[in-house]
C-alpha cells in the first residue's frame, strides 16, 4: 500500500500525459492521483491525508518523508476554462459556481503549477516534511521542466 519512493504524483488526465511513463515508474513507485488539470482540489487534498495517514499507520513501517509532485503540461485543454462563457455552461451542467470552473482553469501551466504548490503547501494539516515539487511537461517534445 505504501509507495515505495514515498512519492504521490498529481497529474492532469490527459491521455498525453502517462506519470508512469513520464518517471519510468514500476508497479509500486508512487501513487499517481489524476484530474482535469492536475490541480491541488480539495479532493485531492483529502486524499492525500487520508493516505498520508495510512501509509503512516503501516505496522513496523519506518517514518516516511512523503513528496507530492505535481505536473501540470502544455497545451492543457483546461486552457479553454478562462472563457467566461464556458465557466458558465460547465458550471451549470456540475451544478457549481462559475468561481469554481475559473479556478481550474490552466492557461499557463508554469504559473498553475506553483499555484498548486502553494495550496499544498498552505493546506492545514500539512506536516512540515512534506516535500513538494512542480513540473510542466511538455507534449509536443516530451520533456519535463522543473518549475522554481
Ligand atoms: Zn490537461
């Protein structure tokens, strides 16, 4: 159940973006949690406690420094949320406030990348281990950037 890099990938859905194949990861690695965008929700917030805590519950397990990593990618169909008009029909077909659709817009991975990396960092709850670290991959070349 526990990762074995003790690594929780947070990756946008894209069927252009595999974080298995993206970190040449085995079947054990890392837990690779999707959504549109990639984005720190606060579904994923959720989960990340509720397996931050499980995997810190294992019997005889040693301490675990966990890291989130979060990757977002280039030419992100999420991009398309800035419009105010498609903040408006997908809010009422999810029955949420256009806010909400604007907040999961990516209209510059860089710079929603380090958004997220902020919510993670700022969420209660958070030990003061975590690591955390930001990538924008790049679907047209397949390479991954670090974001400072
Ligand atoms: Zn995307």
């Amino acid at each position: 159940m526990r990762p074995r890099l003790s690594t929780f990938i947070v990756a946008c859905l894209d069927a252009r973006v595999d974080p298995g194949r993206i970190f040449a990861l085995e079947v054990g690695d890392a837990v690779v949690m999707r959504n549109a965008g990639g984005r720190v929700t606060p579904a994923v917030l959720r989960d990340l406690s509720v397996l931050g805590f499980l995997a810190g519950s294992v019997p005889g397990g040693s301490p675990m420094t966990p890291e989130v990593v979060v990757v977002h990618h280039t030419d992100c169909g999420l991009a398309r949320l800035v419009d105010p008009e498609a903040q408006r029909v997908l809010a009422e077909r999810m029955g949420v406030e256009p806010s909400q659709i604007a907040a999961m817009a990516v209209p510059d991975p860089y710079q929603s990348v380090l958004t997220d990396l902020d919510r993670l960092r700022s969420a209660p709850g958070v030990p003061d281990s975590l690591v955390v670290a930001g990538f924008v991959y790049d679907v047209t070349t397949g390479l991954l950037s670090e974001v400072q």
